[in-house]
C-alpha cells in the first residue's frame, strides 16, 4: 500500500492550526488543489452556461468535467449525476418528484438506521400522496440493520427504499445489496444515502443496485456541492417541477437554477485528490479512485480499532455500535459528563469533535440516547494520524478521571 499520511495531511493547510480534526463526518478540510481549483476557475473568468464566449465555454467544460468525476467516483454514468446544493436538498426534489407517481395504498420503506434526510423527506411526500410508510428497525444492541425484515416490509405495493450506506453516527454499513434486490424483485426502487459512506472506501452504484444514490462532497474534502446518481433513463421518465425556460433534458432537468461553477471546479480537483491517495494507484481515474479508496478504508480501519481500545479501556466511557461491518466512527459517553461538556472539553483540548444526535434521529431515539443530548461523535477520515486518536483518547481519559 502507498499511504502516506504526512504528505496527505501537508496538502491541507487548515490541519496547520493545531486542532485535531475529529470532525470529518460533519464536513471535512479542503486540500490546496481543491483551493486552487476554486480560485482558479474564478481567476480564469467564469460565465452563466450556454454561451457563446469563452468564460461561458468554461462553465460548460467544468460541468461536464465535474459530472466526470463525480461519476468515476461512484461508478455511474455523467449523464445521471444531478448536481445540487447539498442531498437534502437533492433528496426533497426526487421525493417530490417520485411521490407524485405514488397514490394511496402504495408503501415506502425508510430506515431507523438511516440520517433524517433519508428519512423525512420521504415520509412527508409518502403523507401527502397517500402512501404507506413502513419502518426497517435496528438492532441497538449492535447498530445493525437486519436484512431479513425486509421480507416482510417490501410487497408488491412498495414503491420505494430509502436505506443508507452508512451511518453517520455508528458507521453501521447496512447490506445495502441485499435490500436493493429484494425492492427491486417487486419493481420498487432503491434510494441510497451515500453521504457518510463515500469517504470511507470503495463505491460501486450498480453492485449497491442504488436506482439513486446521493453524496456530497463537502464530507470527501470537496465544497459544499451535492449530488444524486442515478441511471439516466429513470432520469428520463421522471417530471420535476420546473422553470419553462429552463432545459427539458437529463440531467439538468433536475437542476435548478445557477449552478456554483467554481465550485464544481472544485469538486473535480477533490475527485483527483481521492484517486491520488494511494501512491501507487494506476490506470484510469476510475481505477485509481478504487485502489486509493480501499487503501484508505484498511487505514482507516487501522486506526479505528486503535480508537475503540483505548476509548473502550476507559471505564465510564461507554461506546456504541458494534455493526460487523462500520466506517471509522465513533460514538460514545462518559459517565456523568453530558456530551456537551464532553465536546467542550476536547475543543479546550484542541480537538474537534461534534456532540448530540448528528440528525440520526430516530437512530438515536432507538439508542435511547437523543432525550439526553445524544453521544459524542469522533469520526475518523483519511488525513487523521495517530497523534489525533491519541489526543482524543487522553483528553477523554483526562476528564472520566
Ligand atoms: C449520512 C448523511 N446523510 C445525509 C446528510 C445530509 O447531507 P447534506 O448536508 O448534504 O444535506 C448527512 C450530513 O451530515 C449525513 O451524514
């Protein structure tokens, strides 16, 4: 494997400030090509798309490009990434969008596993058409999300399944393939939030069988640009509500109004950097995104299982999750200190860490944990060293006593 961790982590100039960026699945640091990419596009001269002068020709070639990339990434076609201000936003739109073929007696299956945004959206579109909402519970022992429900829960009326990827708050990776071919095994849809699981490894939308599947990129060291990808004929045979001016074709349909161009700039110089992880990584884009993904996942994994001993051999820290297969995401309490004191300590500490119910809703309702402020969240990503999991496990020890 060709991971250097010091030379990824010199290509971010936020990581300078003596913090101990634990933050990541709240929203990442941007390396210096994706800075540059932004100032770049800005400092070259950018116009509205669909022109006939050379700045309007250079927003046309970044959008493209951008759809590109975001497709290497994922393993989709640049004729489905629809881009957007951020999935939430993105995923009001399909829902909408979807629901409006949907009418009572139909059914939806969302996940108590999953981020409110892959959950509300589609109960709230589900009420208004008269459609069934049926729930896939988690096991809160372990964090997992049993498969075999599912069942029971998908029948013929199912028109879609909202499931994540990842779980922003325990790192559970439900068996989103077998969920997918049971929805789809009935003509149902599979709706996929790959928000928090697209910086931790390897992704592949078919092998998912994800008909949508979301990203953003601000959580993989890109600006703060969502994405959905789906397969450019479902595409097709959707009607979003739209301007009339606007262009009727696919993907754009989907995308309203002015897009952030400099931004996409730099989306594609983060799918650049991800691919450059890993050394040693050849081939294609497609093919380097891979090998530096995987590379990435074992060394994240490395040093979660570093995370979890030490924070485990701490008595009044209790943590939670223990899905067999999870991102590097930790999420614990200590004894007597709710978790906002505990983030507060660790900020006095230097070190970045979120507290509360990170929006897993009804994941933490299920915990039993949201009533009281929720958990603790240290998460880690790939410019994480071990000096950062050794200072978030001091400064807890620090203040359990
Ligand atoms: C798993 C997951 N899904 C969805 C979202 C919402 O993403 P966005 O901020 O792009 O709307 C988040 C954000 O934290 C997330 O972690």
């Amino acid at each position: 494997m060709g991971y250097d961790v010091s030379r990824v982590r010199a290509s971010y100039p936020a990581l300078a400030d003596g913090y101990a960026y634990l933050d990541g699945a709240a929203g990442t640091q941007v390396p210096q090509p994706v800075i540059d990419a932004i100032g770049d596009a800005y400092r070259g001269g950018i116009g509205n798309v669909g022109g006939t002068f050379p700045a309007s020709r250079r927003s046309d070639g970044i959008v493209a490009e951008c759809r590109r990339a975001v497709a290497d990434l994922v393993g989709g076609a640049p004729e489905g990434v629809v881009l957007g201000a951020n999935m939430t936003t993105l995923t009001y739109r399909l829902a909408y969008t979807l629901a409006g073929q949907w009418g009572p007696g139909d059914e939806v299956v969302v996940s108590r596993v999953d981020h409110d945004a892959n959950v509300r959206p589609w109960i709230q579109v589900a009420e208004r058409a008269g459609a069934t909402v049926r729930w896939a519970e988690v096991d809160p022992a372990t964090g997992e999300l049993p498969v075999e429900q599912y069942d029971n829960l998908i029948g013929p009326r199912t028109r879609l399944v909202a499931v994540t990827a990842a779980s922003n708050i325990l790192g559970t990776r439900p068996d989103v393939p077998a969920i997918t071919a049971r929805a789809h095994a009935v003509g149902a849809l599979a709706y996929v939030d790959g928000v928090h699981a697209t910086p931790h490894g390897p992704v592949d939308v078919a092998e998912l069988g994800a008909d949508f599947y979301a990203t953003s990129a601000y959580k993989w060291s890109g600006p703060h640009v969502g994405a959905v990808i789906a397969d450019p004929l479902a595409l097709e045979a959707l009607t979003p509500d739209k301007l009339r001016p606007a262009p009727d074709d696919v993907p754009v349909r989907f995308e309203t109004g002015t897009a952030p161009f400099a931004d996409l700039a730099g989306v594609v110089a983060a799918v650049e950097h991800l691919a450059g992880l890993d050394s040693a990584a050849s081939g294609s884009r497609r093919a380097r995104i891979l090998t530096s993904m995987a590379t990435v996942d074992a060394y994240e994994q490395e040093l979660f299982a570093e995370l979890l001993a030490g924070l485990d051999a701490i008595g009044p820290v209790t943590t939670y999750g223990k899905a067999s297969r999870r991102t590097a995401t930790a999420y614990f309490t200590v004894a007597g200190h709710p978790p906002r004191q505990v983030a507060e300590h660790l900020a006095s500490r230097r070190v970045n860490v979120w507290s509360g119910h990170s929006y897993a809703w009804e994941l933490t309702g299920a915990l039993g944990l949201r009533d009281a402020g929720g958990a603790v969240r240290a998460g880690l990503v790939h410019y994480n060293d071990r000096s950062d999991v050794e200072r978030v496990v001091t400064a807890v020890a620090d203040l359990a006593g």
